[in-house]
C-alpha cells in the first residue's frame, strides 16, 4: 500500500531515519523541520498520514495536531504523534488534541507498519466518501456538520475479558454519556453487533486471544458492522495479537493495565470520526435519492423509471402504463400553478396507494405518470390500470377549500421480453392518445402494431 507521508522532526537525523524507513517500503515521504513547515506542507502537499514529533521548539506538536484538527483542509488526516515521554498523561493530551495514536522512542518498525496501514485503510475509506460529498455539494447539498463532542446516547459493547475490567470500562465511558453493554462470547456479542444499534465494539482480549480477535476478522467480513470501529484491550505481551489485530481491520488498541482517561479519549476519537463518517455517509444515501426522485411528488423520476425498464425488460415481460392527468393546464390556468403541484402530489399518492410494493411508479413529465408491472398478464394490468384510473377520478382533490374534480387517460401496453424500452414507452404512448381521441378519462390497451418501431 503506497501512500505519502509526512515526517515532522526538529532534529535532523531523526527525519532522516525515518525518511529511509519509510522509503525502503515505498511510501512517498516529506520532511518538516518544524511545526510551521508542516502546517503549510500538509495544506499544499496533501498526506495520508503526518508522523509528529511532540517535543519541538516553539511550537511543539500538540498545538500542530490541534491546528491540522481544527483546519477543515487538514483535519482528516492521521496523525500519529512521536515521543520519548514516558508518562501516561502525555498520551491523554494528544489524544484529546485529536492524534490517532502514538509511537515511543526508539520506533518499533513492526509496529510502525501495522499502524501505518490501519490508518490508511480508514483514509481510503473516508477519502472516498469525501470526494462523494465533494461532488454532491456541487449540487447544492449541504456539507455533514462536525461530529458532536458529547457523546450521550452513543452505544458501545465490551466483549470477553473478566466481568471486573468490563465493569471498570463500563463505568468509565459511563462518565462520557456513553452507554456500554458486556458480551462475554464472541458468538453472542456478533449476534448483538449484527443487529445495529452500537457504535464500538470492545474487544479485550484473554491470555490465549485467538476467539476475541477472530471476532474483528468476522466484523469486518460483514455488510451490517465493516464501518464499525473496534477498540483492542491487550497485556503489553500480546503484542503479536496486536499487531495481527490491525491487519485484520482493528481501528485502535489500548494496553494494560488500562488507564481510564487514555479509554475514554481514544473512545471518543472513534465514535467522533464514525459520525463524522455516518453523516458523509447520510448526505450520499440522500443525494442518490435526490437523483432518482422526483421532486415535486417524491415518486421516482423519468430517468430512473426507463433504467428500471430496462432492466426488467431483459428478464421478463413487463406492462407499462402511461397515465396523462386530463385537462390538467386548465387547472393551471384556472387555480394558480401551487393548486397545481398540490393535485400532482395528490395524483401521486393514490397511484402509490393502489399499486404493491413490486410495482414502479414514476412521474415521467409534467402531468404524465408511467407505471411499470413485472410479468403479468393482460388481464391482470388492464385490471390496475382502471383501478388506476378509478382512483383517480372517484374523488375530487381537495386543495385548501377548493374542490377540483381530476380524470385521468391511461394507455396500456404489454411489452414481451427484450423489447426495447424505447417501444415499449412509445406503444403506451400511442394508446394513450387514443384513449385521448375517445373522450378521456378511460384505458386504452395497445396494439402490437404500436409495437413496431415507426421508421423515422
């Protein structure tokens, strides 16, 4: 996995090792000699991941990690901060500055990799949803709002380990507003986590550690948790399982024994960045939506109803009704173009309200509606498209105080596999003016003439 890092260091040969390191398994590598250099090369150069030294001159790299966090340009890349400091505390104040973890002086080079690729996993993933909410904000759609810093009513599950250090986890994210459940199978706790509703999985590891950490494999082998962040409790000699655990898809790791403020801010850092995600991630499933929805009656649209055809077309025979709202430009003309829209969405809603969940129903333009049925016979479609129809003009629709009697023109026809769509519209069509030509308000069933594709 190739990707570009950035190496900030005040001293020289440190910059230096690295730099050769990193090369030596062909990452792209950068060197800044101080925090200012890295803020301006982070910006310009665009890393995947920024290794920061924590004890610079001037300014020192919890304040660099807090600036590339709080720069919108910057903040979605990791940053793994370097130190020599021994003490714990140290570690809590990077966190909570908004680094992704830390490695001790002299660095573990197995070590350095595993993490390198972890965090880099989670960039590809978050990079792509990123260019996805970059394109869709083309059209108008509002940016995800950053993550909420308070954590209530987040949800995590504590798996294996004893019940004294699940209640010791328990209690800690408990201060945070954090709720969290134990499992003590893994067989259980993939069974809960299946089911949604969590937003970290705990996975604390027993001497022996095989099951627990199969756990992380099965996860992410799964559609329903792939995304879900899991956090790996570990002794300081498992440290094989740990490094094994981020190949496997671990989003992060603790020690023990477990210090309850490093817990607690590496499980914030998890849950925010698993919003953050789910929010790009919300802003795409609604800009797909907006793609193939209409927007005035929330029915699909033209564009997705042919595809739709398309597709059903290949593998089966398929009825497609075109539906014209009669008279509708004196509605128009006589009400006001609101009054208008309002009998279109009202039109719409009985459509839906007569037709199953299999069925398509598409506003195709204007006031034309086409309706698509899968494999079924004459008969049957003649039957839902004067049901249709019925509904239609069985009740007038009622906008404000106004009352306004609606009829509709229906052309039918029953298109076998493989026609393209094209005819199959255009044969609907030609009954559709018929029905038109007879007076309206009434079905009119195509011919296998209208068929046949007219020459130009």
């Amino acid at each position: 996995m190739t990707a570009r890092i950035l190496v900030v260091d005040d001293i020289a040969t440190n910059l230096r090792l690295l730099e050769v390191k990193l090369q030596a398994e062909y990452y792209e590598v950068a060197l800044a000699g101080s925090g200012a250099e890295a803020l301006a090369l982070a910006r310009t150069w665009s890393p995947d991941v920024i290794l920061l030294d924590v004890m610079m001159p001037g300014m020192d790299g919890y304040e660099v990690c807090r600036r590339l966090k709080g720069d919108p340009a910057t903040a979605h890349i990791p940053v793994v901060m370097v130190t020599a400091l021994a003490d714990q505390s140290e570690r809590v104040r990077g966190l909570e500055a908004g680094a992704d973890d830390f490695l001790s002086k002299p660095i573990d080079d197995a070590t350095l990799f595993a993490r390198l690729r972890a965090l880099l996993r989670v960039k590809q993933v978050q990079d792509a949803w990123r260019r996805g909410v970059a394109a869709v904000q083309e059209l108008g759609i509002e940016a995800p709002c950053d993550p909420a810093l308070d954590l209530g009513g987040a949800r995590a599950l504590v798996v294996g380990g004893d019940a004294g250090e699940a209640a010791r986890i328990q209690a800690a994210l408990a201060a945070d507003g954090l709720s969290a459940r134990r499992a003590a199978e893994p067989e259980h706790a993939l069974r809960l986590l299946s089911e949604g509703g969590f937003d970290l999985a705990l996975l604390c590891l027993a001497a022996e550690g095989g099951e627990t950490l199969r756990l992380a494999s099965r996860l992410r082998a799964q559609a329903t948790t792939r995304d879900l962040p899991v956090l790996l409790v570990a002794d300081p000699d498992q440290r094989r399982l740990v490094l094994r655990g981020f190949d496997l898809g671990v989003s992060d790791h603790l020690f023990r024994p477990l210090d309850l403020h490093e817990l607690r801010a590496r499980v914030r850092n998890q849950i925010r960045r698993k919003r953050y995600q789910d929010g790009m991630r919300d802003i795409l499933d609604r800009s797909l939506k907006m793609a193939v929805t209409d927007q005035l009656t929330g029915l699909r649209n033209r564009h997705y109803a042919s595809r739709y055809l398309e597709q059903l077309l290949r593998g089966s025979d398929a009825a497609v009704l075109l539906l014209d709202v009669d008279r509708f430009k004196a509605v128009n003309d006589g009400f006001g173009h609101e009054t208008g829209d309002a009998v279109l969405r009202e039109v719409a809603r009985r459509l839906q309200a007569q037709l199953r969940g299999a069925d398509v129903v598409a506003r195709y333009g204007g006031e034309e509606f086409l309706v698509a049925l899968a494999a079924e016979s004459a008969d049957y479609a003649a039957m839902v498209a004067e049901r249709l129809r019925q509904a239609i003009s069985s009740e007038p629709c009622l906008v404000g105080p106004l009352s306004i009697a609606v009829s509709a023109s229906i052309g039918l026809a029953i298109a076998p596999i493989g026609t393209p769509v094209a005819a199959a519209i255009g044969a609907a069509d030609a009954a559709l003016y018929r029905a038109k030509a007879r007076g309206r308000d009434c079905v009119v069933m195509a011919t296998a003439a209208d068929l046949v594709p007219q020459p130009a």
